[in-house]
C-alpha cells in the first residue's frame, strides 16, 4: 500500500484515494496525438530484477534473479521480458552455506564438526548431536531460538554413524537410541531390542532434559509439541510420538524400477516377494511397516523435561518377532511449507520423504490388482501446503502445479485430482481430522514411471496441473492462487486424490518434489506525492471549494509510481495522468488534445520505469485561463497482454489564473538556509525557530501570506506586504515550507515551496533499558564509562525477558527485557539524571500490576521532594506532578497536571512529561497525545538521585510502582508534541518499524474451557460452556458461543495491532439478514465497542453446483471491517478491498496506530483500503471472540470457527511486518 512506504521520504504529504476509478480492464493501445513538452522520469538505478528481464528478452530464455532465492523458493525473468515466475517447492531445494557465503544443495548426511558434536552437512534447520560422553542430545536452532534435549539415562557411548542417522548403542541395556537428521529437523527412536529390554522400568516414562531459548514450550491436545517465538507463532513443533512393533509385512530388498515394471505387467503366478507398487518401508526404525502394531504416545512439557510414556501393551508382548520396538518423536522446524500422506486407516505420513527407492509416497487403492499385491486396501491421498509469503504484493497471472510421478501400478491412465482443501495441514493431521474438500483446482489423466514395462517407454515425469480453459471452467488454479497472493486464503493446501479410489489399478507414487509455479508482474499502487510541480515540492488540493492556483497554462503535473509491498523487483510501469475541465454546467469533460485521444496520457510514453520512481509531464493541451481543473493518476503495471492499473489517486483541484498573485520569494535568515541543487546544509534543531521573510513576486501587489510546513495541517495567515515571520521546525530532517500571497481583491496565488534541513536534536542524557539480565541497569546514552549514570536496582528487583520491545535482533537476537517491580522494589540513579528548573524531557514506558493506590513511574529528587513526578493515584490518570518547595516538612507545593483518562492496569502505556524554561509551561503526554498543561514558576533543583518506580516525598522515597517499567529516556531539552509522538512510537533504529510486544496469545491447542495466554501475561481465555474446539479453533454455532478474555488486553488509547483467523460458516450465514455483523475479536467499553475485526453481510449471489452444473447454489457476499462496531453501522471502519472469503481460514489483522490517529486493515499479508481517521474509545469489560457488544448488549455472533487471537502493543507499520510479525519468518 502506498501509505507503507511514506515514511522513506520527510516532508512530503500524500493524497489520499477517492471512489472513482479506471478499472483493471483500460486498453492502453490508444496513445495520445499531442506529446508534452516535458515527460520526465527520475529512474533509480536498474535493479537485478530489470537486469534478468532484459537478458531473458534477450536469450528468449528464463534467467533467474539470484537475489530473490530463499531455501524453497526460485525467482526467474521470463522471456517475455516483462513478467516473473515464482516456483515454490514444498520442500527446501537449498540452504544456506555453512559460512554463510551462497547456497548449498540440502544434504542430510552426518558429519562429525570440529567441536565434535555430529549433524547434517546441510540443512534448514541447524542441528547438532553428541558426539559422546555427556548427556547432551540434541539441539536444533534457528534464528536465534532454539531447544535442546539431554539423555537422563547418563553419558551418552560416542556414535556411530549411518548415513544421516548416529545410533548411540547401549543407552540402556538392549537399548540403542537412533538420531536421524532431516532437512528440517530430527527423528528420535529409542530401539529397544528384546523382550527383556522391554522390561526395564526405565522404558515405563522416557523422560529427556529440556533447555529452551526464546521460544516457548507447551504440549498439544492432540498430544504433540509445539515452540512459539515472541510473536505467538510456532518456530518447532512436532506430532504425538508414535510407537511400533516389527510384526508388520516385511519388505524385501529395494527391486529395480525395471523388476518392479516386469512384477507388475506379468500375470498369474505367485505374489512377489515385496508388495509390487507398494510403498517402501525403508529402514525399520523409520516407521511401521503394513500390520505392524502401532500407537500414539502423548508428548508432556514442562519447565525443564520432556517425556513419553510408552503404550504399555506393546511393551507387554514376549513374541521375540515384535522386537525390536520403536518409540520415536520428532521434532521439525516450522518453515511456513509442509506436505503429508494420510492414510484412511489412520496413519499419517508427516513431512515424509522419498525413501531409499526414490518412489515417495502413494496415492489411490493400495490393494490387490490383476493378481498382484500392493496392500491391505487402505486409500491413501498426498497434500502440499504452501505459504503466500513471496506472493505478497504479486499480480498473479497464471499458475501451475507440478510433481514428479515415478511410479504407476499399470500403463492404462488414471485421472487424479487437485482439490484445494478448506484447511490447513500440520504434524498431527490424520484421516479423521484432515481438512475437507473446498474446490477442485485440475485433474489430469496419468500414468508415468513404467519404464519399458509400456510402450512406449514411460519413464518418471514430472505433471503440471493448471486450468485448462475455456473447455473446463470448473479448474480454477490461477484465481485460486491469485486469492491466495491477495490473502483471501492462509495457507493453500492441495490435495492429489485418485478421481475413483475404489480403484486399485489407479494406485501411483509421487516425489514430495511439488512446486506452485506462477507468472505474475508487480502488483500496482496508488502513487505517491502527486501535485503541481512548484519550486521544491508538489501542490495539491482536495478541496474543490479551495483549488490551488496556477498562473501557468502548462503546469508541468507529477507522481510516483508505486507498487504493493512485494512487488517492487522489476516492476515495469507507467503513470496514467488523467486532466478534467469543470463546464459551466458544472460536469467534468477530459482534456485532450485531439478528440480522437484517450481521456488520459500515459507516461513515459514509451518504455517503462520501476518502482518509487517520480514522473513529470504537462497537460495533454494548454489549459483555459480563468477555468477550474482536477487532475488524478494511477499505476499501471505491464506484461504483454496483462495490464493491471491501480486505484486512482485523490483528485488534486486546481485553477488556472494568470492574473492572481504569483509564488512569492522567501528569504531565510538564521539559523537555517534554503536547499539549493548542490547544497543542503543542515541547521538549528527541532524547536529553535528561524526567521523567514515573504514578498511578493516581481510586478504583484499584496496584503496577505498564508505559510505553513509540511508537518502542519493547516495555513497560518500573516497580514503585510513583506512580512518576517519566525516558524518552529517541530522535527529534524528535510522540512518543506509552502508560501503563497493575497492580493487587494482578496485572491490567494500560486504557491512557492522551498526546502530547509534541521538537524538533530539533543541526544537524550539518560537512557536506560533494562536489557541486561544482571548487575546495574545501563545508561545507554553514552559510551563512556565515566560520564554514565547508571541504575542501582533494590534487592528482588527483577529483569525479565518481558521488556516492552519484544523480540529484538540487536546486539544478538533475543527478547527484550524490562524492570519488573513488585513490593517496595525500585531503582535509582547515582547522581542527578536531569535539572528540573531547565527545560527538560522524562519519558518511558510502564505497565503496572494493579491500580489500588498511588505509584510513580519516575521522580527526579531535590533534597525532600521530587522535582518532577509521573505519577497515577488509584483509580486515576497518568498525571505529571512539579514541586516549587523543597523546605524539609513542607508540603512541597506540588502542582500537578492530569491525564484524560483513569490508568489501566496489565497494559503498556506511554507517559511523557515535558518543561519548558523560557515559557514555564510544563506538558503532559500518553502514548503521544496530549493531555494538557499547566503553567510552573520556579520549581525546585534537582540536587538528588532519580528515581525509576518511586517517588520522593517529605524526604523519604514512596509511591513504589508494582509492574513493569521499561525504556526510559530523559532530555535537558523539550521535545516537541512531534517528537514526542516518534519517541511513543518506539522505532526500531535498525529496522524503521515500531517494535511490537506481545500482549495476549491464547492456546487453543490445549484442553478447554478455560485458555492459556500464550504471552506470558497470564489472561486466560474462557469459553462459553460447551463450545467445542477443533483443529485448535473455536467452533462457533454464530448464536450463543463466544469466548472472553478479561480486558483490557492493550491500552485502547495506544497504538496496537489485533489479529485473528476466521472461518465463516456459509451455511449459517445464508440465514442471517444482510447488514448482519458478526465479530471476530473486539474490545468492550461500558456500552458499546472500543473497537472490533467483524464481517458484515452485504448480500447473497449464486452460483452453478461444480458437481451438477444445472443446481444453483447460494453463497454470502460481504466484507471484512477494523473499527467501531455499531448496531447501527455509523462507527468508523475501514472495509476489505474484496469480498471475504467463506469456508476457508482467513488472517484478519487490524492495525491501531495512536500517534497517527488511524486505523488500518490487512487480509492475509495484503493492506486494504487507506488508512482511516479514528478517535480511539477507552475500553472496559472484556475482550470478547466470537460475539461483539452494542446497544449495552451481546450479540453478533460469529457462525464458524476463530483461532490463532493475538494482540501487540504497537502498531505494525507495513505488509512486511505484518508478514514476518503475524505469519512468522518461514511463513
């Protein structure tokens, strides 16, 4: 979205979209007679995206871009010279280099490293073994975070190893434990070798030692294991273990492709030895065999073991041909991609591989055919999960499905279906609980891997899926994907299926080797920065009451293009520049210069640019003076034949008037200067005004100027002819001031814009953030050790991995930690940390415990008083207290400045105080707002220490704060409302996005009714009594069941991020009126909503039965809403850009972004809409899931399932957090 990248450029303002639009179908074969005389493009230089076009144009070949690879996904320029393709593989195809330089083919085989530990030569996930002699098994890590498990039996016999397995022999006696490593992660099997090694009481509960880092650890309900990050998303999971005996069918030795051809094209005779066509079991120890006694073992978590208990029965058995027996969990890294087999008879084949034969898994019958033997009967079907995360931003195209088939059980065909299931897919996925049919995507009728077997020869091939259209319209692969890309859908999960699985001669093979192959070109956005070209800057007016003035008949107009997050490598793109004239009848009419020409000009006319680039042109004509004008553009992106066009830009209003004053001349005095085009010299600093002087232009007479900078909103207006004004730069940086003049007759003219840079403020002279986990709390202001000022924390004061950043990269990545006070504790400071009778700046987060009496975030001592306090009394507001008597006994003659709404308790909340010495106006703010002031006079010296939790009164130190306080900074300097606003935003100065802590994640994984919060924080979730949960969702009947939370969760005055997973029931909606809301998640106050995620009903549409196209079939249209839900829809929302998808998990995320004042949407990992103005609602009560409050009532229930509920404190700014943030780094 364009709002995403703003932030990139200071100074500059956006105009916001309206209504109207071109559409995504404008043919751009008419090109305009009348060629400007200016058309410019500011191209940046050509990045490896254009570079690999030009070349695949060139070679008519495919060139990758090297620079787009990740462990599973491969970018290429297609020979078309303007479209990508994007292959996905369900499997990594590569990993990183071990010293990080390039990439290596994934290699499972062990190795042993030079710190003696074993593990695989090149994996996704790092894995490390013992190399013997300690009780340390394993570790796998990735991305900072990690587990690790040890051997409570003792020290552990050095390895032996075998291949991509180390068997560690003996680890109990008849005992061996096997580590194998897989290309994301590892299987674990204690092998127990007889009878009477099954009778060790060791083997009734296997218990490891368990060591996490930054992750946290919880078993599942359905008995697996699950490691979250700091975000709430899995980073390891793993299914329930599983164990096995050895009285299945055995497996012969692996035949060649060639006997097996030979086995299967015979008839008669006896059965072979191996089943013909049937899966390979491989090694024993990887999984049971057909017949073989299974069960499933429940993985137990807790703080610092992990255990399985063994099936009792299987360990019972004295039959010698039952042993040996396996116990093996498993534990794989979460990448955002997984496949699995599921068998009808229960078992499941989790991230399987293609086994020593090469052959993968089956699909179809595996039973008798033509007097062969494949197996039992079971049907078996395959499924492939892919994640959107590099289509995000992606204009899709076209899209395919390919996987390599090396075997078929005869050489007649096989039609095989591609369905996408309604659901995703994950460790603990069976046949009884797989997701169910949503759509079928393609069937192709098949038979490959036969060899010689058939003639002709039919060796392995790879199978592409896509839409075969317009012969069969029921295939919808590329506008599912295109879905996909746009988030409509979470994850897409395809299913391979036999179209008749009563059929045995239908039984195939394929690799786990699936790729979602897809063209696209960047997705176009609304542009950016687009006006009048005027001195350093651009012009635009919304208003049509208020046009800009111009003087000039030829106004040269300008944009830059834009792409959606995603899809900037390489995008090939115009700006579409559209001029209209307002008639005397007060209609729009087209400005062409021949009529005969399109009612737009495109520019560059020929060729393209990429994206962020600014293009310039003149009207397609000379304008009529005295007449009014607007003028709007779009992006359109180009692929031969495929054109997408974004939504236009807000309409800029302008009149053309060579009589009215011309842009004035500004003159600068100190401290800054004025940008030149070869010097910008930076001055002042924010809060120190200049001094600037306005006249008119040459031959203009004029009584007035209105100015203002590119921070305001609004003009300020000064009477006279040559006026010196003195305006306050609020921020450092580039900062553009826009002047225009009055004449006598009362019209304002052109407007001048002329640039100035300030520099940066004062450092802050204290900054402690509480990230060390001992010892004094660093002030992090300065790199001297002799100038720091650094925190003495009482005896049980704590640093918990807690802190309000969340999860940092910086100095290594880790979460953030904070001051956490509980009875008396506080910290504070060895000398002063600021004076309080100069100007000075105290800010800082805090998230208290309780408010039933009166804490202080900070207080800067005098001798008996603080100077200055942040303090909240019971029950009320964030307040900023100033003393004026320091007397020993005295009272201190507080003066104190209130907050506009009570404290909350169990929230982060941002609190500033500001003072200004020359004024003596002392300014309060929380979470960037201000809340008012109050006027100071000779307030105290600030002789003592500071303190951090506590306050000082009548010489001793009170108000001792129970909670947390984390990222305090003082300046001996006002900061302005601005910066102050930046400092509430908690920027990330390595990543420019504000850092985000979680504030509640509820786990519904475990059993009910009653939820575990996930962050840590301790709120749990509770369900209305019998509502059931599935799949790790509430199942919601959309009129009595919800689920609540005690709320507030994040201060609903702060900025916050919400998300959560939707699936609504169609069925149950059909029944609903239209205009019916139902709410996702959403925050209560006493009456009403603060605000809610819900869906609202707009309608219903039809639609052919794919299974009998003469049946029509009903499906609800509606769409996604962020805001203020009302009963009677006049709260503020902002609405998905599409309808919302039903029947399938949909990722609503809403983004509150306090110092802005707005609110924003996601769907999936895409921005709908533009941000809208929003007057956040304190709120009280509950959170409330699956059911909204208005009217002073419950109501708008949801029909279908939620899960995956999350808050931050922080606003997310952008598609790219949301997607690394929400969906997690492998997503």
């Amino acid at each position: 979205m364009k709002w995403e990248k703003m932030s990139a450029t200071l100074g500059r303002r956006l105009c916001h979209a309206v209504a109207t639009t071109l559409g995504l179908a404008m043919v751009m074969s008419v090109a305009s007679v009348y060629t400007p005389v200016a058309a410019v493009a500011d191209a940046l230089p050509v990045n490896e995206g254009e570079k690999a076009l030009k070349a695949a144009a060139a070679s008519g070949k495919p060139v990758e871009v090297l620079g787009e690879r990740t462990e599973s996904t491969t970018t290429y320029a297609n020979p078309d010279g303007k479209s990508f393709r994007l292959d996905t593989s369900a499997v990594p195809v590569r990993v990183k280099a071990k010293d990080g330089a390039g990439w290596v083919a994934p290699d499972a085989m062990l190795e042993v490293r030079p710190d003696g530990t074993v593990g695989p030569k090149a994996a996704l996930a790092s894995v490390g073994f013992s190399g013997g002699g300690d009780s340390s098994l394993v570790t796998i890590e990735h991305g900072g975070r990690s587990m690790s498990l040890g051997w409570q039996g003792a020290k552990l016999p050095k390895p032996v190893l075998d291949g991509d397995s180390a068997v560690y022999q003996e680890v109990l006696p008849g005992v061996d434990l096997r580590m194998t490593a897989t290309l994301k992660g590892f299987r674990e099997v204690l092998v127990v070798k007889t009878p009477e090694a099954a009778t060790n009481p060791k083997l009734q509960r296997v218990e490891f030692d368990l060591e996490a880092k930054d992750v946290r650890l919880n078993s599942t309900k359905d008995g697996g294991l699950s490691a979250t990050d700091a975000n709430g998303k899995p980073v390891f999971k793993a299914p329930p273990a599983l164990m096995w005996d050895s009285k299945g069918v055995s497996t012969s030795p692996a035949m060649s492709p060639k006997a097996k051809m030979s086995a299967v094209k015979s008839e008669g005779g006896a059965l072979p030895e191996a089943p013909a066509g049937a899966e390979s079991g491989s090694r024993p120890a990887d999984g049971p065999a057909l017949g073989s006694g299974a069960a499933n073992m429940p993985v137990e978590v807790d703080a610092d073991s992990l255990a399985v208990v063994p099936d009792s029965s299987l360990l019972k058995q004295r039959d010698p041909a039952a042993f040996p027996l396996y116990i093996d969990p498993s534990v794989a890294l979460d990448d955002g991609t997984e496949h699995t087999a599921l068998r009808n008879d229960g078992v499941s084949f989790w991230n399987w591989d293609n086994g020593d034969d090469g052959l993968g898994k089956g699909m179809g019958k595996c039973g008798s055919w033509n007097g062969y033997y494949c197996g039992p009967g079971y049907v078996q079907r395959l499924y492939f999960e892919f994640s959107p995360s590099k289509l995000v931003g992606k204009e899709v195209l076209n899209a395919r499905f390919r996987v390599t088939e090396p075997w078929a059980f005869q050489c007649d065909l096989r039609n095989v279906w591609l369905v996408r299931m309604d659901g995703e897919i994950g460790p603990s996925t069976n046949w009884g609980n797989k997701p169910n049919y949503a759509d079928l995507m393609g069937d192709r009728w098949l038979s490959a891997g036969r060899g010689s077997a058939c003639d002709p020869n039919s060796p392995a091939a790879p199978v592409e899926f896509s839409d075969n259209l317009p012969d069969e319209p029921d295939e919808n692969l590329t506008p599912t994907v295109r879905d996909f890309a746009n988030g409509r859908y979470n994850r897409l999960n395809l299913e391979l299926r036999a179209e008749d699985e009563s059929d045995t001669a239908a039984w195939k093979r394929f690799r786990n080797d699936a790729v979602l192959s897809v063209d696209y070109i960047g997705k176009p956005n609304i542009p950016i920065y687009v006006g009048l070209v005027t001195g350093a800057g651009e012009i635009c007016s919304n208003d049509p009451a208020k046009p800009s003035i111009v003087s000039d008949p030829t106004p040269a107009m300008t944009a830059i293009t834009e792409t959606v997050w995603g899809g900037e490598s390489g995008a090939q793109l115009r700006i579409l520049m559209q001029t209209e004239k307002k008639e005397t009848n007060g209609t729009w009419a087209p400005v062409k210069a021949n009529a005969a020409d399109a009612d737009y000009i495109s520019r560059p006319s020929s060729g393209f640019v990429g994206d962020n680039v600014k293009v310039s042109s003149d009207p397609p004509a000379t304008l009529t003076d005295g007449a009014q004008y607007r003028f709007r553009t779009w992006t359109r992106s180009y692929a031969d034949g495929n054109e997408r066009t974004s939504a236009p830009s807000a309409d800029c209003y302008f009149k053309v008037d060579s009589s009215a004053p011309k842009a004035p001349t500004v003159t600068f005095g100190a401290p800054y200067s004025q940008c030149t085009g070869t010097a910008c010299t930076a001055a002042g600093k924010p809060g120190q005004a200049g001094q600037f002087t306005f006249a008119p232009a040459s031959g203009d007479t004029v009584t007035a100027f209105q100015y203002k900078l590119s921070t305001d909103t609004t003009w300020t207006e000064i009477a006279g002819s040559n006026p010196t004004v003195s305006i306050t730069p609020p921020l450092s940086g580039t900062m553009k001031l826009s002047v225009k003049a009055k004449d006598a007759v009362g019209r304002w003219g052109a407007t001048k814009i002329v640039d100035f840079v300030v520099k940066e403020g004062p450092d802050p002279i204290g900054y402690w953030t509480f990230d060390e986990a001992s010892g004094q709390a660093i002030d992090t202001s300065t790199t001297d050790p002799a100038l720091r000022n650094n925190m003495y924390l009482a005896a049980g004061a704590q640093r918990p991995a807690t802190g309000r950043r969340g999860w940092v990269q910086t100095p290594t990545p880790h979460e953030d930690r904070a001051l956490q006070l509980t009875n008396g504790q506080y910290a504070n400071s060895a000398k002063p940390a600021f004076e309080t009778r100069g100007s000075f700046t105290a800010a800082g987060w805090v998230r208290l415990d309780r408010t039933d009496g009166t804490f202080s975030m900070l207080g800067q001592s005098g001798k008996n008083f603080s100077g200055v306090a942040i303090t909240a009394a019971a029950g009320q507001p964030w307040s900023m207290q100033m003393a004026t008597d320091d007397t020993a006994g005295g009272t201190g003659a507080i003066k104190r400045l209130n907050g506009l709404n009570p404290a909350q308790a169990g929230v982060w909340t941002h609190v500033a105080a500001t003072y200004n010495e020359s004024s003596d106006l002392a300014k309060l703010y929380v979470n960037g707002q201000l809340q008012g002031q109050m006027t100071v006079t000779n307030p105290i010296a600030s002789t003592g220490v500071m303190g951090i939790g506590a306050a000082k009164q009548s010489a001793a130190w009170t108000e001792q704060l129970p909670g947390r306080i984390d990222e305090v900074k003082v300046w001996q300097d006002e900061k302005s409302a601005v910066e102050v606003k930046q400092d509430s935003s908690l920027f990330d100065p390595a990543t420019g996005k504000p850092a985000v802590d979680l504030a509640g994640a509820w786990d519904l994984t475990m059993a009910g009714p009653a939820f575990a919060d996930k962050s840590g924080n301790g709120r749990a979730l509770t369900a209305t009594t019998g509502t059931p949960v599935t799949g790790g969702a509430l199942v919601l009947n959309g009129s009595t069941q919800a689920a609540t939370v005690a709320g507030p969760v994040v201060d609903d005055t702060g900025s916050f991020t919400v998300t959560a997973e939707a699936k609504l029931d169609n069925t149950a909606l059909l029944a609903k009126p239209n205009g019916y809301k139902a709410q996702v998640i959403g925050q209560r106050t006493a009456t009403g909503s603060s605000w809610s995620l819900w869906f609202e009903k707009t309608g219903i549409r039809q639609e052919p039965d794919e299974q009998d196209p003469t049946k029509m079939l009903d499906f609800v249209e509606g769409s996604w809403h962020f805001g203020r839900l009302t009963a009677d829809g006049a709260g503020t929302s902002v609405a998905s850009d599409s309808p919302a998808a039903l029947n399938a998990g949909v990722q609503v995320t809403g983004v509150h972004n306090a110092q802005d004042g707005t609110i924003t949407l996601y769907v999936g990992a895409a921005g709908q809409a533009q941000p809208k103005a929003y007057t956040a609602t304190v709120g009280s009560g509950e959170l409330a899931v699956g059911k909204g409050f208005t009217n002073s009532a419950w109501g708008n229930f949801l029909p279908g399932q939620i899960k995956d509920m999350r808050l931050w404190s922080g606003a997310m700014k952008d598609a790219q957090q949301v997607t690394e943030t929400v969906f997690g780094s492998g997503s």
